[in-house]
C-alpha cells in the first residue's frame, strides 16, 4: 500500500485579489509605519544573499541563520524578519531565474563549440558564475575512455568522475552574467519597493463572524504585541473564484499614501486538455491576432486604438509645446491607462473565446506588434502592454483549463512561405503574401500564423532553432529549403523564374492545394 508520504503533491495555483479595507486612521497608521523599517530589512537582506551568490554559494529557501547572525540590524522582530526573508529569496529567485534563461541564450546563440557550450550550460544551471572553483560530475565509460556530462549514477561499464571546469570558462561565465544584468536583467532595488508581503506568521486571515465584514485581518505591527485588526469585505468575484483564503497578505502602499489589502486564494491546477489540435497564434497588422485556421480577431480593436493613438499624439504636441513633461500631465497618463486596459481587455476576451474551441494548445512567438498605421509610441505600447497581457492570460489559461502553450522562435515568421518554406523579403506586402518560389497569395498574418504553428515541431523535438539567433535560423530555414526543392532559394530581387521546373511545378501544386 503507498504511504500518504509518496503520493505526488497536487500542482496548486495561486490567484491575488486586492480587497477593501474598512479600518480606521489608527490602524491604517500603525501598519503603514511597517514600511521604512521593511524597506531597510529588504535591502539588507538582499545585499547578504547578493553576497552569498558571489562568494558562489546557493540560495536557500529557508533563512539559513538566526536573526541575531544577520549583517544588518533592525527593529522588526524575528517573525516580521522570516516574511522579509521570503520576500527577499522570491525576488532574488525570480531574477537568477532570468539571468539563467538570458545567459542560455547567449550560450546558444554563439559559435562556441560544443563541449564548450555544454561545460557554460552546466555552471549556469548551477547559478555558479562566481564560483572561483568548480568541478562538475560526468560519467566516464570504463573500455573506451568516452566521457558524457551526467549528474545521474553510472550504470554498468561507467564510472563515475569529476571534470574541473578551466578558469576561462568561469570568466567567460561571469562575463556574460554582467552583462546581462546590465542590459537586460538588471538586479531590482527591494530596498525601494512598495510591497511588503506578510506570510501567516505575522498575517492571519480570519472569517468574520459579523455580516458587515467578510474578513478580519491581523497583522502585528512595531510595537511588541500590538495586533491590527483590519476588517476586509470581499468583492463577487473573490466569493466566486475557486479555492481557499490562505493566510498570507500583499500590501501595497499606493503613491498617495494609502494601502491596498490583497488576498491570496489556492486552489488545484488542471489537469492537460488530452484531445484536440494545437492552433498558431500571431499579432496582426490590422487585427490583434490572426489564427493557423485563418481566423482574424480584433479588427474592431484597431481603429478605437488608432483613435486613442491620434487623441495622445495631439495631447503630447500640445504639450511639449508648452514645455511639460508627458509623465507629469494627468490627462495624458489617464489616456495611457486607458490604451493599457483596452489592450488587456481585447487580449483576455480573444484569447477566453479561444480556449473554449475544442483545441489542446497554442502555439505562440515571443509576440511583436506590427505597423498597423499608428505612431511609434503605440506600437510599443502594443508590444509592451500586449505581450504582458498575452502571458499573463495563457498562464492563467492554462492553469484554470489546461490549455497547452508552447513558445516558438520569431524570426522570418512574417517572410516564411507556409507552403514551401522560402524565406524572402519579397514574398510580404503590408496584408498581401505572394511567396516569391510556389506562387502561394494568402493574407500575410494568417501565412504568419501558419509559420508560428509549423514551428512547433522544433519544441517538441528538443531543436536548438528555438532559441537560436535570427542569423542562425535564417541559414538553417535556408537550409531546409535547398534540402527540400534541390535548390537555393531566390535571393533578393530574384522572382524564382531560375528555379528548375519539375521542383517548381512541385511547389506550386502544394501551395494551391487545399489548407
């Protein structure tokens, strides 16, 4: 019989729901006297675990010292220390963890030969880029000396053996971690933060026995002993979600001063959708998305953003004519937030009408806006506030219905032929893909979507073409194409006339033949 000990733990999700708080200025006072001294105690904390990397060692989950052995001093007490120290790892967490996926990418996309890449792949996993020395574990065959780099136990005919990683190579580790850090993951200030997150320790979430008030909310404050007791009342959706109140609590003070209580609700994640098709997904030019199945959704969104987009641009004329900064006018920040909520609204309800077709997954790019006739500065918004949206929603997607995401390499989507695979510049015209080899006319963003979801199979198959650099992938589609047609493929201002007949012939019945 299996021990309730080895039963694998069930996936939770875990969703925030800010709540509104009922407490008087006292209360409010006392627990917004928490924030200098959680500031302090953040960037304290975060400069002791800074070290521990430097000095090569891993972060622990759990604070590894007592309060008293800390490089710091402060006046909170040793429980409010703990929820700092949780604070303080998930951020640093968070940012090794992006660090490690930059420097993966920097490592696959140079021209370092193979052992060499592995040996860089290994001290990264390992976070060891400050490591002044390390071996790593390999698995050595006894008769013919061939070594494979391995952290499981040797079978038969192996042993296990130890490989010093060279000096250089550590240097060259650290090299690219600074920069990194410099130009893409830059190490957050927590010493700046606005948010103090309060595990159960300090933070107990109580049901309220009184009908004015869904929730009681105690939280210690400075003082020895003193407990603020905030009365919370819940919103329809926090009673409708699914999951149980844990005892933990977000608070965040806002730039005037206030505080925004937000609760946490965990609940079981689903399980994978077991049927359907995966379905490409890309960002159009006159639309928001464009489908593999040649579907296009949020066409009505683009002339409200192209209005909003005409209504900041004359906003922001007027006012660097005057000489005022665009940040500080609050008409022109109102405008922005209502573009970023208009974007992530149109996101949530394409993509939540996606996900009830019988589908088991999408396939996505690392999304980029495209043109779609509007200014510079709301195509990055687009980009900006859209990819954010998108990831957001998928995770949430696939957490609540099991929706499969799979995230594919962007480059020459929008010039690859669906049909025969040619890359050319010239096969795209605004919304019009004539594909310069087979002939193919489609509409360019659902070509796109065609591309993004054939390349699916480079994830599933573990192909290192999804993270390589653009002109990596370009010789190997290149490749392909010439593997395919027993040809090169056109260059630029060439119309494939020179290309063999019967191949030609050959593509063109594929790119007229039904989708």
């Amino acid at each position: 019989m299996t021990e309730a000990t080895d039963l694998p733990r069930e996936a939770t999700k875990v969703r925030a729901y800010p709540l509104q708080a009922f407490a008087n200025a006292g209360k409010l006072s006392r627990v917004h006297a928490l924030l200098g001294p959680w500031r302090l105690a953040l960037g304290g904390m975060q400069s002791q675990l800074y070290r521990q990397l430097l000095d090569g060692k891993p972060l622990m989950k759990r604070m590894p010292t007592k309060v008293t052995d800390l490089s710091f001093t402060t006046e909170l007490s040793a429980r409010q220390v703990k929820s700092i120290y949780n604070q303080t790892f998930q951020a640093m967490n968070s940012w090794t963890g992006l660090v490690k996926n930059a420097v993966r990418e920097l490592i696959s996309g140079s021209r370092l030969d193979d052992e060499t890449q592995t040996v860089l792949y290994r001290v990264n996993a390992r976070t060891a880029w400050f490591t002044k020395e390390l071996s790593l574990p390999i698995l050595v065959n006894t008769e013919t000396g061939e070594i494979r780099h391995s952290d499981g136990k040797p079978g038969r005919g192996w042993a296990a053996a130890e490989l010093p990683v060279p000096a250089e190579l550590l240097k060259l580790s650290r090299h690219m971690v600074k920069q990194v850090s410099k130009h893409a993951v830059s190490l957050p200030n927590l010493s700046r933060v606005n948010t103090m997150l309060m595990d159960g320790t300090i933070a107990q979430v109580e049901s309220s026995k009184d009908s004015s008030f869904d929730y009681w909310l105690r939280i210690s404050t400075m003082k020895k002993g003193d407990v603020a007791r905030i009365p919370l009342r819940a919103h329809r959706h926090f009673h409708h979600a699914p999951g149980e109140v844990s005892d933990f609590v977000q608070l965040n003070v806002r730039k005037d001063g206030s505080l925004q209580f937000v609760l946490q609700k965990k609940s079981p994640v689903a399980q994978p959708r077991p049927h359907g098709v995966h379905l490409g997904l890309d960002w159009g030019m006159k639309s928001l998305f464009a489908t593999s199945d040649g579907r296009l959704f949020g066409v009505g969104a683009m002339p409200h953003l192209r209005e909003l987009d005409r209504q900041a641009l004359e906003l922001a004329k007027s006012l660097q004519g005057q000489g005022i900064r665009l940040k500080t006018n609050r008409r022109y920040r109102n405008l922005q937030q209502r573009m970023r909520e208009y974007i992530t609204n149109e996101v949530n309800r394409i993509l939540n009408k996606l996900a009830k077709d019988d589908i088991q997954g999408l396939v996505v790019e690392k999304l980029d806006a495209m043109d779609g006739g509007m200014s510079r500065d709301m195509n990055r918004l687009i980009t900006r506030f859209g990819r954010a949206a998108v990831k957001k929603k998928l995770a949430t997607l696939t957490e609540d219905t099991g929706l499969d995401v799979v995230e594919v390499n962007a480059a020459y989507t929008s010039k690859e032929c669906s049909s025969c695979g040619l890359v050319h510049d010239g096969n795209r015209s605004g919304l019009k893909f004539h594909c310069r080899f087979c002939g193919r006319k489609t509409h360019a963003d659902i070509d796109g979507a065609r591309v993004v979801l054939s390349r699916r199979s480079w994830q599933v198959q573990g192909d290192a073409k999804t993270k390589s650099q653009r002109g990596t992938v370009r010789r190997r589609l290149d490749g392909a194409f010439e593997a395919r047609w027993g040809c090169a493929p056109p260059t630029a201002g060439s119309t494939g006339s020179r290309i063999p007949g019967s191949r030609r012939r050959s593509a063109v019945r594929l790119a007229t033949a039904p989708s």
